[in-house]
C-alpha cells in the first residue's frame, strides 16, 4: 500500500483490493483528516453496496487510544468485510454520509437517487438491518431496538451528473476503466494430495454430485509429488479492455469533470482490484500511473509518494 500526503493533510491511498478502503477512511477519521462524515464518490465498474447481515466483532470500537481504533479497523476490514460489502458499514460507522456510485460509460447502468437506511440490533453494531423506516422510531420500543439508525441517500450515475462544489471522500476503482468480470474463467488452484487420493482419481471423478460443483479437476504428478488442480467451468468471458488511448482517455474525462465541478478531496482512495483480477496487472500499472497524474490537480502540486 502506498500513501501520498499532500500539504492539504489530504492523503491519497493506493492498495490492491477495495475492502481496505474501509480502514483508510477510518483511519483518516481517527487522525482528524475526516472530521465529519462526507459524501463518497464511489468511481467503480461495481456498485459494492453488498448488505452483510452481520460481523463477529461489533463495527464500533470500544476502546480508548487512537493506536489501538487503528489496528482494530485494520484488522475488521481484513477479517469482516470484503471487496463487494465495504460501503454499508462506513455509512452506519458515520465515516460516510451520502454515497454517489458513478459507473463508467461502458455500462448499461440506468440512473437512480433513492433514500435507504441502515442500523444494528440494540446499536450493538453486530447484527445489521436494512430498511427500517425512519418514522418507526417514534415507537419506544423500535427506537430501543435501533437507535443507531442511519438515513442517507444513495445514486446511481455518470461522471457528468455529479453534485458541484463538495467536500468528499474520492474513491476510485481502477476497474472503471479497465474490467475483466469473469474473473473465476482465471482462478485455479493447485493442491497437493497423496499417492492414494491420486491412484483413486478416477473414482472421484466419477461421484455422482461432482457435475453440479461447478469445478473441474486435474490431476498431475511433479517431482514426485501428487496434485489435483482446481479450477471454476469456464464461463462466457465477460470484459472490458480498451487500448491504452482510449484509457488515457477516461482518465483526463474523469479529472476534467472532477475539476470542473470544483470537487475538493478531503481523502483518496484507489483500488488497483488486481489480487481479484478485476482489473489485470499490466492494466493496473498503466492506469495507477496516468491516474496519479490526472489527479494532481484536484490534490496538490507538490505531493509525494512515500511506500
């Protein structure tokens, strides 16, 4: 992960899949970079508004030195939360007040601006619920059950439909601009077996309920060793890869939007999504470098890039 402040305490965090988002948001918040909640400008090929129903650990930290806030975020997002479920629990958390998801061009996403709530069982932040009406709570006893309740509104658009003149929290995905969804036609797994397990193959092979796994098996030996490879059925390979050109692009359309509408970052989050294999590794590379690029403007002339 890597971190660029900038003479503004804007800091800029640059890391491989998007559930860590979670933890830099409230680290910022914990630092005093986030000292209200703010709009998110969540810049995605996937909206990531996942519901989870509930968290083995309560979403709200209940100890007292910053040192340990921030360790115990890091580890909740690494242990509770992942790359599709992230969003949700920072608004609850109060990080996150409104939440924009812009989808790139190349999507067939229709618009939307709705309102939508979110609280937990007795505030305890464990188990979630979701579209509790706010009037409930003029019932004591509703009011009890969820007093944490948050309002906020949720939209759905383009970059050119973004509010003007905001205070946000800027997070982009690198997959907006380039995206390989069928991301399982790619994943294989090897795993070693014994001598016995790979002399019976064939009787595996032949279980009635393997055809419905939705996995196929391959069996090899190396070094005198025995492994099953594991890999999803390939599906339809869904993606979209455009050239170089027609990234760069993008990448200037976003920031002339962006700068246009006199955006003000108080933070910056960038996915680069590729452990996952949203957006490919060589991809990846291209786009984080021209993307910093692009953003200077928005952060400050004078930032740097400490690993």
């Amino acid at each position: 992960m890597d971190v660029m402040k900038t003479a503004r305490k804007t800091s800029v965090f640059i890391f491989n899949e998007h559930n860590e988002a979670f933890f830099h948001w409230q680290r910022a918040r914990i630092l005093g970079d986030l000292p209200d909640a703010a709009d998110l400008f969540h810049i995605d090929a996937h909206h990531d508004m996942g519901k989870p129903p509930r968290f083995g650990t309560s979403l709200y930290f209940r100890g007292s030195t910053r040192e340990d806030e921030i360790a115990y975020y890091r580890k909740f997002a690494q242990t509770e939360l992942t790359i599709a479920d992230f969003i949700l629990p920072a608004v609850l958390n109060g990080v996150v007040r409104n939440v924009y998801f812009v989808f790139p061009k190349w999507r067939k996403f229709k618009t939307f601006r709705k309102f939508v709530t979110i609280t937990s069982a007795f505030g305890e932040g464990k188990v979630l619920k979701y579209s509790v009406k706010p009037n409930a709570l003029s019932n004591p006893m509703v009011a009890k059950a969820y007093p944490d309740l948050k309002k906020f509104q949720y939209a759905a658009m383009k970059a050119e439909q973004l509010p003007k003149n905001r205070k946000v929290i800027l997070d982009i995905d690198m997959d907006y601009f380039a995206c390989r969804d069928s991301i399982h036609n790619h994943m294989a797994f090897d795993l070693e077996i014994t001598r016995e397990q790979f002399e019976n193959r064939d009787g595996f092979l032949a279980h009635q309920s393997l055809p419905f796994s939705g996995f196929q098996f391959n069996f090899y030996q190396r070094d005198g060793k025995y492994f099953a490879n594991i890999s999803r059925k390939k599906g339809k390979d869904v993606s979209h890869l455009p050239t170089e050109k027609e990234i760069l692009h993008e990448i200037d359309d976003l920031a002339r939007i962006l700068l246009k509408k006199r955006i003000k970052p108080m933070a910056v989050t960038i996915c680069r999504s590729c452990h996952s294999g949203y957006c490919p590794g060589d991809y990846a590379r291209f786009i984080e470098k021209h993307l910093l690029k692009a953003l200077q403007p928005l952060i400050d002339q004078d930032a740097s890039i400490e690993s």
